[in-house]
C-alpha cells in the first residue's frame, strides 16, 4: 500500500469519525442545529427534534459511506464499493424524502 493510498484512508476516517461526532450530536439533539428547514422567523416554532434527527441521520449515513470508501481502498477490493450503490440512494431518497415531509407539515400548520 503506497503511502498517499494510506493518507487518503486516514483522512477518510478522520471525516467519518468527525460525521459519527456530529450525527450523534445531532441524534442527541445537541449542538446548533444543522438544518435549514428549521424555521426561524416563525411565531409558533415546532418542535425541533425531527429537524435534529433528519440531520443527524443523514450525517451518520455519510460517516457509514466514508467508512466503506476507506475499507475498499485499505482492502484493495473495489467490490465493497458496490454497497455505495445502495447506501447513497438510500441516503439521497431518505433526505429528500424526510425534506418533503418536514415542508408539507409545516404548511398544514
């Protein structure tokens, strides 16, 4: 294994370990919160903690990508890539998803 393969792989962790920090944070509802949806003008502010867990989730779920990126290239098996496959449309379709709900519910509001 060269050594920019073994900087890239710590560099991967590092940023994993930093969005585990921060998703937790998030799933804790702790920290500022990392949503833009949340509205802040609004007179009758809802309850933040979905807002908290559709960023922390969505967080976590980058960490979980940058950890398997980093096993393939320690590994040198580039067939664990394919679980990227699943996990960033997962990622994509939870986020939008979650987005769409979150907006539709404060409309009804």
């Amino acid at each position: 294994m060269s050594t920019a393969q073994l900087v890239l792989v710590f560099i991967l962790f590092l940023a994993a370990f930093t969005c585990f920090v921060v998703g937790g944070m998030q799933l804790a509802c702790r920290g500022p919160l990392l949503n833009s949806l949340y509205p802040d003008d609004a007179e009758n502010k809802p309850d933040p903690k979905p807002y908290y867990r559709q960023s922390g989730v969505a967080i976590t779920l980058v960490g979980v990508i940058m950890i398997v990126n980093a096993a393939a290239i320690f590994l040198h098996n580039s067939k664990i890539c394919l679980v990227n496959a699943i996990l960033l449309p997962v990622t994509v379709f939870y986020v939008i998803g979650t987005a769409a709900m979150m907006e539709d519910q404060s409309k009804r509001k």
